[in-house]
C-alpha cells in the first residue's frame, strides 16, 4: 500500500492479510487532512473491517488502531474519516505537554483515546520517536498520530500477552474503563450517559499500560456485539 495507488481490493487484501495469524493492525493513512476531504473504506474494505472483528483472531476479532490525523490547523474533522469512525477501528489521537492537545489535533466523537506524542504549541518542544526508516536508515523524527497509534498499539499487545483471551470488543471496552483523563485544564471535558469522562480531543483519555494490563488479567469478556433495527414512518 506504500508504492502506489491503493484500491479498494488492496486494502481489503491488506485488512484481511493472515488474520488468524496477526492479531493488531497499525493503520496511519487515510483522506487528506486539509479540512475538506471526505473519505471512507469502499465495500470491500469495509467487508474486511467487519470480517477481522468478527473472524480474525480465531473468532476473537482483530483489532485495527487507527491515527485520528493531524489535520487539527486546517481544521479538519476526524468525524469525515470513515475509517477512524468505522466501530470496528480504534481511532488514537496524540496529546503533547503536560497532557495538553497538540496542536494538530483533530476534534471528533470518534477519537476513542490518546498516548504522548507531540507538542501543546506550535513552536512548542516536541515529542518525537526514535523509529525505523526507509532505506536501511532509522529516524529521531517521528511524530504525530502517526506515533501515537504504534503506541496504543503496543499497550495492546501487552494487553494480549496478558489474558489472550480478550476481544475485539474486550479492547475497547478496556480502554473506555482503563484510560485517564488527561488534564482538566483543558476544555471539552463532560461526563456521558454512562458516567464515564469523554472530550472530542481526548476520546475517554490517556492510555495507561499499567491501568489497561492489569485490568486486563481478571476481565471477563463482554457479550457479542448486537445489531437493532428499526423502521419509523416519516
């Protein structure tokens, strides 16, 4: 998907690729953050969504984590994107210093949650990761939501090693419980239905390893996921 064009068949074959065999997929591409592109995975990537949450794993579900994106100074919305809002992806955004929102940071009701990676401001010091990099070579300049996710991600394959038993609805379910709000000083912080403390920038907030992992060793999983229909006369 790097080399060229990528086609709905191909991120479907991509989605799909051995996922009885790979139990997390790292996803930081999608539509153009420019704050006027609208963009969502075609019928074929779709069906592979909902066939590795339902199938992969060994009937488990795989678990897609998605970069919400860094389209925050355009004033893009992650809600246009139709992968991160897919229910079956793990959108992560990215918080800077002292727990604050890079300023990148794209504002959506999909962003489930975020790990350190960025600056508050833009001429702010940023976080930055040491990562490998095209052509044999490693780079100190990794950044954004495309940092973030591997992080969240790697929390998750902690989480796995910890009870293998856990789903795809598991994994949401223990970030939603597990995640730490990031810091009050920053707007948007409300309380749901469900008690739980949700900002558009933050999602449920902070992903916490240790929290998350230890969580993780006595959960019992949660139902399957339930499909309503309902017709209304207009």
């Amino acid at each position: 998907m790097l080399d060229g064009s990528a086609t709905d068949a191909l991120e479907a074959s991509s989605l799909s690729f051995k996922n009885d065999y790979i139990d997390i997929y790292i996803n930081c591409w999608g539509p153009k953050d420019d704050g006027k592109t609208f963009g969502k995975p075609g019928p074929l990537a779709t069906r592979a969504l909902k066939d590795g949450a339902e199938k992969g794993r060994k009937g488990k579900g795989s678990l897609f984590v998605w970069a919400t994106g860094n389209g925050g100074l355009t004033d893009d919305d992650c809600n246009c994107d139709g992968y991160t809002t897919s229910i079956y992806t793990i959108s992560i955004g990215c918080i800077g210093d002292h727990g604050l929102s890079a300023y990148y940071t794209e504002k959506c009701s999909s962003t489930l949650a975020v790990t350190f990676n960025g600056a508050s401001h833009k001429e702010g010091k940023e976080n930055k990761m040491v990562t490998t990099d095209l052509y044999h070579q490693c780079t100190t300049e990794f950044k954004g939501t495309s940092a973030s996710a591997p992080i969240a991600a790697g929390i998750l394959a902690l989480v796995l090693e910890a009870n293998p038993t856990i789903t795809w609805r598991d994994a949401q379910h223990l970030i939603v419980r597990s995640a730490k709000v990031t810091s009050p000083l920053d707007e948007g912080w409300k309380t749901n239905g469900a008690g739980f403390h949700y900002n558009h920038k933050f999602g449920f907030g902070r992903v916490v390893a240790s929290n998350i992992v230890e969580m993780a060793k006595t959960w019992k999983s949660v139902a399957a996921q339930r499909e309503c229909t309902g017709y209304f006369d207009h």
